[in-house]
C-alpha cells in the first residue's frame, strides 16, 4: 500500500462516523480558530508599533540631553499637576564643550547629530479669513526617518522651497473637504518674535497628510529650509550666545557594538541621558504582549480539550475497527502501516480543523477590520492600524504546531491497533 493510498484510506475511514468526526474537528478548529486571531492581532498591533517606531527614527535611534535636562523633564512628564518651581531642576542647554564630548563618545554618529529645535509657531491658517488653529511643527532628523502618511509624501530635505505634511486632522479643521484636496494647497504659518511680538507669515505647500498614530515627536513636519527661516526669524533679536542653545541632540548609534543599556551606560559615564525606542515604546509593545499571552493560553487550554477528543475518537475508531485490524494483518498489512493508518487518521483531524479555524479567523477577521474602520468606528482615526494582519509567517506555523499535537495525541491509539494480535483481533466481537 502506498504512502496516497494511505492518506486517502485515512481520510475515508474519518467518515464511517461523520458526527464523531464533526465534533472532533470542531473542538479542533475552537483552539485553532482562537490562536490563529490572536496571533493575527498580534501581528497587526506589532506591526503599527513598528510603524510608530519607524516614525520615531527606528530601533537605533536615540535622544540625548544633560542629566538636568534629563531629571526635569521626567518629572513633568510624570505630573498631572503643575509642579512648583525647583530651581535645581530646571531644563539646561548643551554648551559647545559638552558637544564635542559627546561626539567623541565611542558608539555615537558623530555625523549625523540632529539638533532638535523648538519652534513655537503661534497658529496655523488656511487664509486670512479662516479659523487659527495652534500647531506644533519640527523638521524631519537626517536618516530614514518615516512617519506614515495617507495621502501624499514628507518634505523634501533639500528642497529650499516651504512644504509642509499636516497632522491627521488639520486638512478638515483648515476647511478641505478631504486629506487628498488638501495635498497641493496652500497654508500661512504665523510666528511671533518673542522680543517685538512682530509677527512674521510663512506660506507653506501642503505635501502630504499624516496618518493617525499614538506618537506624534514631530507635529506636523516641515521642510528644513522654512523650519530654517522660522527659526532665523525666531532668534533674530537673540543675543548671540542664545541663538544655538541646544537642549537635546537625536541621532543613531551603533545597535550592532553596544546594546541599549551598554549605550546609554557610557552616556552615563559623561553626563548625558539617553531615550531609546524602547524607552518610548517599549512599555506598550509588552502590554499588548501580555494581552495575546493570555489569550493564547486560552486557546491552548482549547487546543488540549482538542488533543483528549483526538485520542477518544480513535480509540473508539480502534475498537470498533477490531476485526477489520485482524484481517488486514492477515492478509499481510504490517504493523507500521497500520499504526501509519492510524496516525494520519490523527493527522487529519489536526490538519482539517486547523485550516477551517484559519479559514474562519481570515473570513471575521478581515470583516472586523473593516467595520473598526467605517466612519464613526474606534479605529476610523488611525488607517494605518490593522486590527489583524494575517502572514505566512503566523498562518503556517500554528497549523504544523497543531497538526504536531494530534499526531502525538494520536500515537497511544495507533500503537495499539498496530500491536494488536490478529488472531484475537479476528475473534472480537
């Protein structure tokens, strides 16, 4: 008998007891069903985490600023309330000695440090005679930065012309009908000199909008040349000595010679913190991490009651089949082709159920997706956030892990009917 007949006779044999085969498959695609969506939802939410990452700068990313600095503002983050003023723990900037410390910190991209600039605009408008709307805007950090758009694209870093990515929201507040009108129009930045409270009108092409996220760093994000010209106009009745105060430096460092900890230790050693990725997204990524943890338990607890219904119908399956064992032993079926039958048999049940669990959890999940979606639904603000995104990746191997289970569930039963003695076998009744 060869190894198709073998598959084939298997499958035949599940429908000699279609209910019994029907219950057992069912309690197979439960656990299936509800592994494979979590593992979907998983990769949906990791997935728009690593979006958010990528918007941040990426996994090698890093914030530095003084130790000061550093203090102060974890504790303001940490406040709901106004805190009183500390004058030992104000917000310092960086003098040009400690920069050119910290560009000699082994593991730090010397080159490329980006001096993140404040630039408080007083408002935004479309025209003269529409609503003001305050707006926080930054240049892109030179690398391959990304933030997710929806519309659109980032300003063009060598550009010299004014362009701007609005945040998700504006276009509609602004008085477009739509994110997509607003690509290629018009809007006025307003700035205010701190010293003359003159203000000063920057008219910027609208370039793209961005997609809804749970980190905006930069608001909306503009073109360095306009962020150049605002920051000139910003400064320009500065004393000389406040023009380039930097309060914090983001760059890359080298994540294949340092960890995270090892870095941000030899910043330590020479008066700087440093915020990573994981500092800014790290505490989320591991709350929704524990989260599917345990509802993958349930599904596993699911997948178990699977596994006990496995082994039950095929010692059933055995029994009844007794005589039907003996004559096939008779007529010269080893016992390894048995025990072979047996275990697709086990297989089988693994394999079916599982794919009809994925069937069902691709077919709800995507219907879901696109219901969170509608206007007016929870997730209508954030596009770019799948509830489930099914791969290859999460699809094929919970269908191997549950195919395994049934086999190892069916091993007991088909090592019995493979040991049986034919003779005896021929005389039960």
């Amino acid at each position: 008998m060869k190894l198709g007949d073998i598959i084939r006779t298997a499958n035949q044999n599940l429908l000699r007891n279609k209910l019994r085969t029907f219950l057992t498959i069912l309690a197979i695609f439960v656990g299936s069903f509800t592994i494979i969506l979590n593992a979907a939802i998983n990769t949906g939410v990791n997935s728009f985490i690593d979006e958010q990452t990528a918007s941040l700068g990426g996994e090698d990313y890093i914030m530095i600023m003084s130790e000061g600095s550093a203090s102060a503002m974890s504790s303001m983050m940490q406040s709901n309330e106004p805190l009183e003023y500390n004058p030992d723990q104000t917000i310092t900037a960086m003098d040009s000695e400690q920069l050119e410390k910290l560009k000699e910190i082994d593991g730090i991209d010397a080159e490329n440090l980006y001096i993140a600039r404040q630039i408080p605009v007083e408002y935004i408008t479309k025209d003269k005679n529409s609503k003001k709307y305050n707006v926080t805007v930054g240049a892109m950090p030179p690398g391959d930065f990304q933030i997710a758009t929806t519309v659109g694209r980032l300003p063009n870093r060598e550009t010299e012309k004014y362009e701007i990515t609005l945040q998700a929201g504006y276009p509609q507040v602004l008085g477009f009908s739509s994110d997509e009108e607003a690509v290629g129009e018009t809007v006025t930045l307003v700035v205010l000199d701190p010293i003359t409270k003159k203000p000063a009108e920057y008219k910027a092409k609208v370039v793209g909008v961005q997609s809804q996220g749970v980190v905006a760093v930069n608001g909306a994000v503009v073109s360095p040349a306009l962020e150049d010209a605002m920051y000139a106009d910003l400064t320009a009745n500065y004393p000389p000595e406040q023009k380039e105060m930097v309060y914090s430096v983001q760059t890359r460092f080298d994540d294949q010679k340092y960890s995270e900890q090892e870095i941000k230790d030899k910043l330590n050693e020479n008066g700087f913190v440093g915020l990573t990725i994981s500092d800014m997204m790290g505490m989320i990524r591991t709350f929704f991490d524990v989260i599917m943890v345990v509802f993958m338990i349930f599904g596993g607890i699911a997948l178990l009651a699977a596994a006990i219904g496995i082994i039950n119908t095929l010692f059933m399956s055995v029994e009844e089949r007794t005589r039907e064992i003996g004559l096939d032993k008779a007529l010269g079926l080893s016992s390894g082709k048995i025990f072979l039958i047996f275990s697709i048999e086990a297989i089988s049940l693994g394999f079916w159920g599982s794919l009809f669990g994925v069937a069902m959890a691709m077919v709800l999940g995507y219907v879901a997706d696109n219901l969170v979606h509608m206007p007016g639904a929870f997730l209508e603000a954030f596009p770019t956030f799948h509830l489930v995104k099914f791969t290859p990746w999460n699809i094929l191997p919970i269908i191997l892990i549950v195919v395994i289970i049934a086999f190892v569930a069916g091993t007991l039963p088909a090592w019995k009917a493979a040991h049986k003695n034919p003779i005896e076998a021929l005389r039960y009744e």
